[in-house]
C-alpha cells in the first residue's frame, strides 16, 4: 500500500528551513518562516508565557479532558480580545490546532453549509490556504490584490473580483498584516469590502494571525469587529502562534457568526462535530496559557507591553531598512517598506534575484521575495540593504 503514495510537493517556506540550516556560511540570514526573532536572533518565551506557564503548573490538578470545543473561557478570552464587544447571541466558536487547524475547519464548516462553495483568496495569499483547499478540492478563484508596481494594494481590482462572490460563497480575507505582502486596506478601503460583500451575501473568513504586529492589539481588530458588526455572517480564524510566541502549542480559534441563536446553535454544533472528526479534543496547554493571561490584569499589561515592543522592533526595522535603501539606491523606490505592516513585506524581486541573494550573500527569503522583517537585526539591516542593490532589485 504504502508503496502505492506519490512524493508530495514540500512546502517551500519550511523547506527553507532545512536549506538554512545547513547552509555553513558565516554571517547567513534567515528572512524565511513567519517566527519573530528579538535582536539576538532568539525566539523569546514572552514573560507573561513563562509566569502563566509556572501558575498552571502549580495550581492544575488534571490533565483529564477538557470540552470538544475547548475551554468556555479561553473561548470568551479570545472572543474578547478580538471583537471587544461580544455578540453573544450570535456567536460560535471552538478552540483548534492553531491558526492552520482554524482556516481548515472554516473551510470545512463552509462546505458542511455549502456543498457548492467557491472560495475567493487574494493573489498573492499565504501558499498554505491554496495548499488546503486542493488537498480539499474545494473550487477557489483568487482575486487580484498585490500591485506589483507600487508594492501597494490593486484596491480596484480587488474590488471589482470580490464581487463576483456569489451568496454563500467564501470571502478569505487577511484581517491585517497581509501575508506574503505587507499591504494592507485602509479602514475605508475595509467599509467599501464591507458594502460588497452586504449585497452579494457571500460570507468573509478572515484569517487573524498577526493581531498585534502591526498598527496594535486594537487597531490590527478593528476590521475583523467591522465586519462581524455589519454583515450577517463572518468567520474568523485567529491564531496565538505570534502574538503570544507559542508557535509550537498550536492554540487557535475558529468563530462564527449567525444571524441569531439558532443559526449560532447550529454552528456551535457543527464546529464541535469536526473537531470530533478530525482530532477530538484540541490541545489544551497554549489555550490555558493564554485564558489565564488574558484574563489576569497583571499578566495582560505585561504581556500587551512586550507585544507592543516587538511590534516596534519590527516597525523601527522597517524604517531603518528602507532609509538604507533611500541612501543606496539614491530613490525612494523601497520607501514601501516602511508603508507596509507585519512580519513580511514582498519586495518585488524575480526568482531569479531571490535565487543571487540567496547563492551570493546567503540571504534566505521566501522565492515570492517575502522578507520576514523580523529575521533582521540592526547590525544585518545594511548587508540585506546592499546585497539588494548589488542584486539590481
Ligand atoms: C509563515 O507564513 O511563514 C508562517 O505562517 C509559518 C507557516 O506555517 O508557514
């Protein structure tokens, strides 16, 4: 039998990761996986993680199972630190395996509903979602979204392919820090989407992965609590992998949002079903870390203080590193840089180039030309500076 299977195609962002480590230069730079990196190039325990962590370990008293949808206050915590304001006569939600397990279930739940689903994804989109939806086989459109001349959005286009989303269908829209490109709408740019998607009736799920690292825990929320405000039905998919640094306990959420409680009933139900069918209970240890953070004034200021310092990390490279590349290249055409949000920006730059940085200066960046700003530090920010005008980007 097992003969019978096929290579699968390996997934070209954590394919980088192997071809970084082995990879015996001196000096080498990462600017692959979407994991932050403090200036020492350590992925930190946050604080807050680290005393929530020995608070759990003195006080739990049993690993016996949790709910199939995961803790009623982890769910509320995380409702909370997304939407604020809770509709909670309107709202299902099951704790997943991380972001990823989020989207998967989103999508699944979307054809539960739906069996005729298309789903619209932006062009560029993070490869996994594409990834998923073929392994599903489930039908999906991509609209336009990145402008590959000003590194900006192609608003107009964007707009004029989401509306071809007929009702039911599936919206997945990135709520901030776009990913692979670093562009993101503005909040008027978000209410026109939110007029179109009003009259079609087709339903956003929006993909939250990096609430925090962009313009702030509040202001990288406030599409996502637009929408679910304004349009009858959302999904959200948010991930703590980033914003609490807890990538490997795989702590996520999947939220839906009815019209009223039986349409929320029926979620609830539903939600709960597919995380039975594809992996019973969900992994408990990062959503406890994070409902007690949360949900503990003390550990919440902390940890929203330390988020807030890598966000500025970030945003002071994003600086630094386009003002390097003003000064190099004698023109402003890296000023995007500094304009986008996130972890990542797209520069803009062919296979071929990704390829020389790669060979001649042993920088590692997604071949999209994704950059993880995060994998930069104040001393590396130059040399990638250079190494892309010597690799005539
Ligand atoms: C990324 O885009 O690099 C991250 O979301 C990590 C991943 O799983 O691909």
């Amino acid at each position: 039998m097992l003969a019978n299977l096929k290579p699968q195609d390996p997934d070209k962002i954590l394919m980088l990761i192997e071809e970084f480590k082995a990879d015996t230069r001196q000096g080498k730079i990462d600017l692959g996986v979407g994991v932050y990196k403090d200036p020492q190039g350590v992925t930190p325990v946050m604080r807050a993680v680290k005393a929530a962590e020995q608070r759990i370990w003195d006080e739990q008293t049993t690993k016996a199972y949790t709910g199939l949808a995961g803790t009623p206050e982890y769910r509320a915590a995380m409702a909370e630190m997304v939407l604020k304001d809770v509709p909670a006569d309107r709202l299902a939600s099951v704790a997943s395996v991380g972001g990823t397990g989020a989207i998967r279930q989103g999508l699944e739940l979307a054809r539960l509903a739906n069996p005729d689903v298309t789903v619209h994804v932006s062009d560029p989109t993070w490869p996994n979602h594409l990834s998923i939806m073929k392994f599903m086989g489930l039908p999906f459109t991509q609209y336009r979204y990145f402008d590959n001349e000003t590194r900006g959005v192609d608003f107009d286009g964007m707009k004029a392919d989401i509306a071809k989303a007929g009702k039911g269908d599936i919206v997945l829209l990135h709520g901030c820090c776009h990913n692979p490109t670093g562009a993101n709408l503005s909040m008027d740019q978000w209410t026109e989407v939110a007029e179109i998607l009003e009259k079609s009736g087709a339903v956003p799920l929006i993909d939250l992965a990096y609430q925090g690292f962009g313009d702030g825990l509040q202001e990288d929320a406030a599409a996502t609590r637009m929408l679910a405000s304004r349009l009858p039905e959302v999904l959200i998919a948010a991930s703590c992998s980033k914003n609490f640094g807890i990538y490997r306990e795989r702590t996520g959420i999947l939220m839906a949002l009815g019209t009223d409680t039986a349409a929320r009933d029926l979620a609830q139900g539903s939600m709960a079903f597919l995380n039975r069918q594809n992996f019973s209970f969900p992994p408990d240890h990062g959503a406890r870390v994070v409902e007690t953070i949360l949900t503990d004034a003390e550990l919440r200021a902390d940890w929203a203080a330390e988020l807030e310092e890598v966000r500025n990390t970030m945003l002071g490279l994003r600086t630094q590193l386009a003002g390097e590349l003003r000064d190099l290249s004698g023109s402003d055409r890296f000023d995007f840089i500094a304009n986008h949000r996130g972890m990542f920006s797209r520069l803009g730059a062919t296979p071929e180039q990704v390829e020389a940085l790669k060979a001649d200066a042993a920088i590692y960046m997604v071949g999209d030309s994704r950059l993880n700003i995060a994998g930069l530090n104040k001393d590396t920010v130059p040399v990638l500076a250079r190494a892309i005008v010597d690799a005539g980007i």
